[in-house]
C-alpha cells in the first residue's frame, strides 16, 4: 500500500515520529495556557514579553524626545538666523 502512494518505511517512521513531537508541544503549549489562565499567573515566556515590549516603549518615548529637541534647536537656529540676517539688512 505504501509502495503505490510512493512512501518508503523510513519516510513513514520520520512522519510518525515528527508527528509525534507536533502533537506533544501543542498540547503542552495548551496545558501552560490553560493554567495561567485558570491561576491567572503569567509564564515566564509572557512575562519576558511584556517586559521587552515595555522597554522598547521606552526607548521609543526617549527616542521621539530626543528628536523633537532637536528639531526644536534647529527651530530656534534658524529663527536667530533669520532675525540676524534682517537685523543686518536694516
């Protein structure tokens, strides 16, 4: 049967025993799901998440602060410049 559909004994096993596998992490992944959400405790996985995501907030807020004090020294340069340049005209 396996020789019409082209499937060689070594080729099942492999199938077999990585579907055994598959099976084996998805339903451990289900069980730590269910029990943090029955105890309402966090893994460790999910708390490293939310600790990444909250320092690359962070970085984002200080980032956009920095870049907006610049933009806001550029500003003010050109705005001295320009009433330097019209002092210097009349």
């Amino acid at each position: 049967m396996l020789k019409d559909l082209g499937i060689h004994g070594g080729t099942l096993i492999a199938c077999l025993v990585m579907g055994y596998f598959v099976i084996k992490w998805a339903v451990k992944a289900a069980i730590v799901e269910a029990h943090s959400e029955i105890t309402g405790e966090k893994s460790e996985a999910e708390q490293m998440v939310e600790d990444m995501m909250k320092e690359d907030a962070e970085r984002r807020r200080v980032a956009q602060e920095e870049y907006a004090a610049k933009r806001e020294a550029k500003r003010a340069a050109r705005a001295a410049k320009k009433a330097a340049n019209q002092g210097a005209q009349e």
